[in-house]
C-alpha cells in the first residue's frame, strides 16, 4: 500500500514517514501540493491514500484536494490541520475530502486514522473484485490483473480509457464499471458508437436539439450527454472521431454543459466518460490526427485489454460460458464440448476475439444433435492468420511461436522433455515460450 505524505514541514515529514513505515506501508513524501499534483497525473491508480497538511506553499492542502479530484483522485484523501482550523476541516469534509486529522497528532492517533482507511479501502477492493470476477470470464492472470485495477478505479470519477483490439469486450467492462460504482444508483449507462455517427450530426447527437431547430427536428431530443446524466457515458471507437468532433467534445469535458440546438440556454452536465479504441491513440496524436489536449482528457486512466490469443487460459472457460448463455437463449439442452473440442478451440489464434468465439460457438451449437459440441461441430478458418485484420510481424510471429507450441504440448501431452526433443530447443526456451502465451503443462495432460 502506497501512502502520498505532503507536508512541507521537513521535521514533520520525516517523522511521519518513519511512523508509517515501521508498520509496513510504503511512503511517497511531498514537500508540496504541486508536486503530488504531477505525480497524480501521471500515474491516478497509485496511491491507496492521502495525508496531507493544511498549511503548504502556494496552495493549501484544501485546494490540493480540490485540484486532485478534478484530475480524478479515487482514495480517501485526509487533511491534517491544526486546531484553530476546524472549521476548515469541516467545510473540507462537506466538499468530499474523507476524514480530518487535528494537529498536533500522536503516533497512536496517527495510525489509527490511517489503518481504518486503509482497510476499509482493501474490503471495498475486494467485494468489487468478486463481483467483477462473477460476471467477467478471467482465468487468466493478465485479465486477473485488469480485474484487479478495475476493482481500485470502480468508485473513482476519473475518465477511463480503455484500448485493445475489436471483439476483446471493452464495452462488457464498461458496463460493469458502471454497475459497479455509485453512478449506477443516479444514472444509467449510455453506450455510442461514435464512428456510426456522421460528422455533420455529431452536435445534434451529443448536445441534443429542440423541436424545430432544423428541418428533420419534428421532437425534442436530449442527446447523449444529457441522458448520461448522473451516470456513465460510453463512447466505443474514439479514435475514429474527426477533429471537427473532437473539439466539440473536448469543449464539452471542459466544461461540462451542453446547449442543445435550437436552445437558448445551457445544461449542466455530469457524467464519467469510458472510451474505447482499437487504434492506437498516441500515434495518432503525433501524426496529428487525434488532438493531444483530448487523448489527456480520455487517458486519465488507461487500460489495455489484451487479445484473446494471449490468454488461452480463457479461451475454454469464455466458451463454455457463451455456450451455456446461447443454449438457453436457443432453448437447447448441450452440457459441454469434448476434450477434442477444447483442443480444437486452444490451436486456434481468435483474430476477433471473444466476439469471434461467440460466433463460432453458436454456430456450433446449432450443428450439433447431441448433448455435447465435438471438435468436428466448430468451423474454423484453415488458417488461423487469415483475417481482415492483417497482422503486423511481430503479432505474425507471436501468432505462429503460440500455435507451434501449442501443437507440441497437445502431441506430447504436455511433455516438457518431449517437447524439447521434438523443437530442437532446450527446456528453459520452452518454459519460457509458455510462459508469453500462458500456457501450462497440464492443460494438454488430461
């Protein structure tokens, strides 16, 4: 657990540092607000709390608060001030700041303040992630991880992004996200897919229009942002906005009004903006085609869902998962697949993702007359590199060096020394192989 300590007082600073330490957190000490202001910015997940002083150089640790949450500050955040300052430190209560700490303080008084915070912290982590682990199919340990750091950003107000390739399920974890914090008690969850919106309609669709304000405006209409009020806005594909638009929404983010079409005044607006891309932003924006100042606005907190082919441990579980949703929506009775269906399923690269798999896994269930999908009851392509989507080299490659030790390890029954043998390779290079594809030998021993 990381603790962000600002205070200017290089005596105190030490020494809180040190009580801190002793019962095992891990400090990050600030001698101002700015400075923890710039590291927040940087990296919003890091710290599990903050202690700050009240009085500090230039702005006080109020106002740090105030200019933290905007960057989207999601832990509890305390004030430490002194006693002719309680009112301070009610008014900082009122505005969201967690809990205050009177100085002078004792050790004693200190971690105790801390230690609830803390724990309180870590519980409400793991009901989060539980929760997220019942609905989101992940076994393996990078989507183990991503459960893990969506669980810590669930109640934050801080803009998501979310990138990776098509079919990965970006919009499932986002509808999750939303499920999973307070917005989903105060507003609903508005999902866009921006690239399906037309330039010239983007306003009309976001911002909304009265009746009459063109020609085709025969009804009010709130737009996007409106209806998101209270709760989340997802907007799937951002990269394919133009620059036109993406003004417009930066303006937007800004500052959180929307005037519809045809309207002579503005609404407020609050919501927690998710996107979502395939693209690949940064580049993007140094080839001047995404503006610098928005990807900032979206990338408060970024997340990158890897493609399915680097987490076979999922593959089956995801299945099995989508077989036993389609068979009910089909109102057929199929348990399970085969082992030889599973093998089948594991040898292939899912160039679409989870999305593919769906499609793949119905058509399945539909061609099959038994209680069971066998290997011979699942299409797939020849080859598992023939997409729309042309690979780059590398992913080529990876795509190949996955599929070839697959194939090892499915003829040798997970046979490390086998293996070996057969690839001309040593142990150490195969266990490694194994270890970028997550793969284990007792997948392939049963």
């Amino acid at each position: 657990m990381l603790i962000a300590l600002i205070e200017d007082d290089q005596d105190l600073n030490l020494l809180f540092t040190n009580f801190l330490q002793i019962e095992g957190y891990q400090v990050a000490s600030f001698a101002c607000g700015e400075d923890f202001l710039t590291t927040l910015q940087k990296d919003n997940e890091r710290y599990a709390l903050v202690l700050c002083d009240y009085i500090l150089p230039a702005q006080n640790g109020f106002q740090t608060y105030l200019s933290a949450r905007k960057i989207g500050l999601h832990c509890p955040f305390l004030l430490m001030t002194a006693f002719g300052n309680f009112d301070v430190a009610v008014q900082a209560l009122k505005s969201g700041v967690a809990d205050y700490v009177l100085k002078p303080v004792s050790r004693e008084e200190l971690l105790r303040k801390v230690s609830a915070y803390i724990e309180k912290q870590t519980l409400e982590e793991e009901v989060l992630f539980n929760r997220l682990g019942r609905t989101i199919i992940a076994r393996s340990p990078q989507m183990q991880e991503i459960l893990r750091k969506l669980s810590r950003i669930a109640r934050s107000k801080a803009s998501i992004l979310l990138t990776g390739e098509s079919g990965t399920g970006k919009e499932v974890l986002s509808n999750m996200l939303h499920e999973c914090s307070q917005r989903s008690e105060q507003g609903r969850f508005v999902g866009v897919n921006v690239s399906a919106i037309p330039e010239t309609l983007f306003e009309a669709e976001f911002f909304g229009y009265q009746k009459g304000a063109f020609t085709d405006a025969i009804r009010d209409h709130d737009g996007y942002a409106r209806l998101a009020d209270g709760g989340t806005l997802f907007m799937d594909e951002i990269g394919d906005l133009s620059l036109t638009s993406q003004a417009k929404l930066l303006r937007l983010l800004e500052e959180r009004k929307v005037q519809p079409l045809g309207a002579k005044k503005a609404y407020p607006v609050d919501f927690r903006l998710i996107a979502a891309t395939h693209r690949d932003l940064q580049r993007l924006v140094k080839e001047g085609a995404f503006r610098e100042d928005l990807y900032y606005r979206l990338a408060v907190i970024s997340v990158e869902i890897p493609p399915l082919r680097e987490r076979p441990s999922d593959i089956v579980p995801l299945a099995r998962h989508l077989l036993e949703d389609l068979a009910r929506e089909e109102s057929i009775d199929v348990i399970d697949f085969t082992p030889q269906a599973q093998e089948k399923l594991l040898s292939y690269a899912w160039p679409g993702n989870v999305r593919e798999l769906k499609n793949r896994v119905h058509e399945a269930l539909l061609a099959t007359e038994q209680s069971w999908i066998d290997a011979h009851h699942i299409t797939l392509p020849e080859d598992p590199l023939a997409n729309d989507m042309p690979l780059s080299y590398e992913r080529a490659k990876s795509s190949f060096e996955r599929r070839y030790i697959t194939y090892l390890l499915r003829i040798t029954r997970g046979n490390i020394n086998r293996t070996s043998e057969i690839a001309g390779i040593s142990r150490k290079a195969i266990y490694d192989m194994m270890k970028r594809h997550d793969l284990h030998p007792d997948q392939f021993r049963s």
